[in-house]
C-alpha cells in the first residue's frame, strides 16, 4: 500500500484519518503542529507522541520531502535561487528575494507548463504534473530552514500555472494559513494567471484576500494570442470581464502585469488602447522589462519601460515598474529548470 503524504493532509483529513486507526482525534492537532509550525522532517522527532504511534504513523504515512540540487546567490541584490529536486527526481524553481519590508519567496505550482506562452522559459520542457500541496509547502519550508530567514510575502509566480492546478492550489493556500499550523495570511500572497477565465470566477467565490494577478502583457487580441496562446480560449474582452466580476466579488484590487516588448507591446499606441481597457477599473499596472530566455527573440530596449510607465500615467493609469532581481543568476522562472533538463538528456 502506498505511503499517504501526511503534509498534503488537512486538519479534518488527519483526524479522519487517526480515528480509522483507532486512534484519539486530538493526536491530529499535535501531529499537524509538528508537521506545519515546528516543521519536523521526522516522526521520530514528535517527541510528545509515544514511541507506538509513531510507529504506526511510519506504517500509513510518509513526510515529503524536497533536496536542494542547486543554490545559486546573486552578486547584485540579495536574491537566492533554489532549484530543489522533487521525491520522484523531477525539478522546481524557487526564488528568495529581499525586499525593503521583509523576505518574498516565489514558488513554482507544476512541474513544467502547459500554457506555451512565447516569451516564458517554462513553457520550453513542457509540461510534466501538478505539485502537490506538501510540494508546494515544502518549497516554503526547506527554503526557511536553508537561509535561516522568515519569510513574509509569497508570489505564485514560478514554474506553472496555478490556477490549472486550481485544487491542489487551494489546498495549499487552505494548509499555509490554518490557524493551528504555519498561520501565514494571504493577505501576503499574490496568485499569478495567465487568465483561465471559468477558474477566476471560480476563485472569486471564495472571496480569499489574496492578490490576483493577470498575466495581460498585450491590450490587442492578435498579438496577445500570438505571444499567449491562452487568449485563443479566453480572449481579452472575456478576462476583463472575469476581472471585472473579481474585484466586485472581492473588493479587491487587480493587478495587470505586462512585460514590455520591443516591436510586440511598446508602442504609443498599445499604451492607448491598454489605457482605455483598464479605464475604470480597480488596478494596477506592473511594467517588466522581459527577461531574455536564449531560445527566444524578446527584448525590451533600455528605455523602454519607462516610456511605457510614463504613457500610461499621463493617461491615468497607475503603473510601477518591477525592479529587476538576481539578474546574474537567471531568475526568470523556468530558466534552471530547463537546464537541469538538458544536462540529464
Ligand atoms: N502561469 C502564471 C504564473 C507564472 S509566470 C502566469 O502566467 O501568470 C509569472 C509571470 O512572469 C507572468 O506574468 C509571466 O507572464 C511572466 N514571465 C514569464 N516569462 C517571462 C519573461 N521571459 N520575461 C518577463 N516576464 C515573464
């Protein structure tokens, strides 16, 4: 019988689970502390469980783990980039990042990507599977552990996309912020699509505090479909509209990201017609210069996010421009990941 993966598990699944076993249902809570707030590796370091039930606890369920198989610290900003290796040999992207408020991680949700946007580095090993919750967690975790710093603000930003893992997701987000575990409010987590329409409606039912985050990257329908093939499914005016209902629903405010590409999104003319989408509505612009992935063409001139910050502010739109971390050390996602790849072939 396959081991359960017991950081995977929820409060009430753990309780349903011990008292299968004939176990007491209070045993859950101390056994999801030392798994979510001490954040033991090992049954055997549950010191106020007795020696017997630990050992049936090995029997039933397994804890996950996650190996760093590289390291890499930028020279320029304080941006640490881990590429951890998954229990059954596949790989991820993490990336710490120091900011003036505190520690920011941004993890990867899937192993690969099946969204083919051009311009992103994941898209190029293609896709593989979801993570798990625990895989998800443990990216958290083990990157407290490896850099002895606390952890503040998390980004679903890495390798994947999440909200086509939208359960396992939720039920990371639900493990991440449970009161009697890790406690972590989502208030400081922001969600990353690249606009999987029906899921954001879904989403927007929860009501979650989270930050929604739209991968736009392009105000016109031929060219995001071009750089984005999502937008052959859901088109722009079909997103606004899911943003729309979001922010109404929430009461929370929307942020736009779009990477500013030369000869693809720049022009005076793009900032226009971006301007006139997002009149009105309750967001935010974040400009990124697009980070250059060998295979591909992208590039953004020196200049050029600027000019388009100073655009869209002259028409009224709010719009900062992303500060560029660990730009020595490849921390565009996907970037490690698809060279781990090519190494082992
Ligand atoms: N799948 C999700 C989250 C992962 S990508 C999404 O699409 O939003 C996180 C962000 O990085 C997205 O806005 C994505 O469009 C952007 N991105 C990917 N590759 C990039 C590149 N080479 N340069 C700049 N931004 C990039």
């Amino acid at each position: 019988m396959e081991k359960i993966d017991i950081l995977s598990l929820d409060l009430k699944e753990l309780e349903s689970a011990l008292v299968e076993m004939g176990e007491k249902k209070f045993r859950a809570k101390q056994i999801f502390q030392w798994l979510h707030v001490k954040k033991v590796p090992d049954f055997d370091k549950m010191t106020d469980i007795s020696i017997q039930l630990r050992e049936r606890l090995k029997e039933n369920f397994c804890i996950n783990g996650l190996f760093v198989q590289k390291r890499l610290e930028s020279c320029i900003d304080n941006t640490v980039k881990y590429l951890y290796r998954l229990s059954d040999g596949n790989f991820v992207e993490t990336v710490l990042m120091e900011y003036s408020y505190g520690y920011s991680l941004c993890i990867s949700t899937q192993v690969g990507c099946k969204m083919g946007c051009r311009f992103c580095a994941s898209a190029i090993a293609g896709f593989v599977r979801n993570l798990t919750p625990s895989e998800m967690l443990l990216q958290i975790y083990e990157t407290e552990r490896n850099s002895g710093v606390k952890i503040s603000g998390l980004v679903l930003m890495g390798i994947g996309e999440p909200l086509d893992n939208y359960d396992n997701v939720l039920k990371f987000l639900s493990l991440l912020s449970h009161k009697d575990g890790n406690n972590f409010s989502l208030r400081h987590v922001s969600l990353s699509t690249c606009g999987l329409v029906p899921k954001i409606y879904e989403l927007a039912e929860l009501k979650l505090g989270l930050t929604l985050c739209i991968s736009l990257h392009s105000s016109d329908n031929s060219s995001r479909s071009e750089i984005m093939p999502v937008n052959r499914t859901y088109n722009i005016e079909a997103l606004i509209e899911a943003c729309k209902h979001y922010i109404s629903a929430t009461g929370r405010r929307i942020t736009f990201e779009y990477a500013v590409m030369d000869n693809v999104n720049s022009a005076e003319k793009d900032a226009d017609r971006l301007a006139e989408l997002l009149r009105g509505i309750n967001c935010h612009v974040n400009l990124i210069p697009v980070n250059k992935v060998k295979e591909r063409k992208y590039t953004t001139a020196r200049t050029a996010v600027a000019e388009f910050a100073k655009r869209l502010e002259k028409r009224g739109i709010n719009a900062t421009v992303r500060r560029t971390l660990g730009s020595d050390i490849e921390a565009a996602c996907g970037q490690l990941r698809r060279d781990a790849h090519e190494q082992s072939e």
